[in-house]
C-alpha cells in the first residue's frame, strides 16, 4: 500500500489507462509509478465504483468512476520511481490493510476479492483431487477463511 497524498489513511496503486494500454498493463505502470514495484498479475479482485473530485462535470455530475482491482505478486522493488517524493510503500497483510486502508470501498473490494479468490483456489484444489464440492461446502469454506 502506499500513503495518500489528500489524507490520512493508506491506499493501493490507482489511476486512470492510457488509450493505448490495457487496463491490466496500466495496473502494473501505476504500482510501478506509485509504489516502485513490479510484478506479474495474480488475480482479478474485483472492480469498484468510487466518485471522483476530478471528473465531476457537466456530463458526469456525479463523478462515478468504475475501478479494477487487481493482486500483484511483487518481483522487483525499486530504489527509485516517479513519486517517491510524495509516496511511501508500505507492506501489510490483508487484515492490516483492511484496518488502514483510507477508503471503505477499496477495503470492501480487497475483502471481498481475496475471500473469492481463495475460496476459488480451495474450490480447484478439491476438484483436482476428485472431491465433490457443493455451493453449501464453499459457502462453509468462506466463513472458516481469514481475510
């Protein structure tokens, strides 16, 4: 995570996609340009809806903004990157992410998004060794996953 610059509270790597990205490669250019980071996409977590300051206008007058979140694993940390002047990297678990992080929204989809996924991993794993699972079984699963 990294510290935001309009407040208290942590955040993770956002921003807007070039015209001519993708929005998994601008994932990996805003933890590169933010946090200093890079790495390979692990999983999709979810997408979240957010109002922003800067869109706010006449043909978007409420500002709503649709967001992709994604799990980075990290293979490189930079000594060096854009913002370093004005972000800190910060390294948390989920739980402690959870506790910091600056925006109820990006907390619920970092829940959310890592409980599905792992619950999608457990779901895999007993199918490749040949276990039946029923929706009632990962439901049970998820109430038993830490996040």
């Amino acid at each position: 995570m990294i510290n935001s610059t309009s407040g208290p509270g942590l955040l993770f790597p956002k921003g807007g996609w070039e015209n001519d990205e993708t929005v998994e490669e601008a994932a990996k250019r805003e933890a590169l340009e933010e946090a200093g980071v890079r790495g390979d996409l692990m999983h999709f977590l979810g997408y979240y809806v957010f109002k922003s300051k800067t869109l706010l206008d006449e043909f978007s007058p409420e500002g709503m903004c649709k967001a992709a979140m994604y799990a980075l694993l990290v293979t490189e940390e930079l000594q060096s990157w854009p913002e370093q002047s004005t972000r800190q990297r910060h390294w948390l678990t989920i739980p402690e992410a959870k506790k910091r992080c600056q925006y109820q929204w990006m907390r619920e989809t970092l829940e959310e998004g890592f409980s599905k996924w792992l619950a999608d991993r457990i779901s895999s794993n007993l199918k490749k060794e040949n276990h039946v699972v029923s929706p009632d079984s990962e439901s049970e699963l998820m109430k038993k996953a830490p996040v």
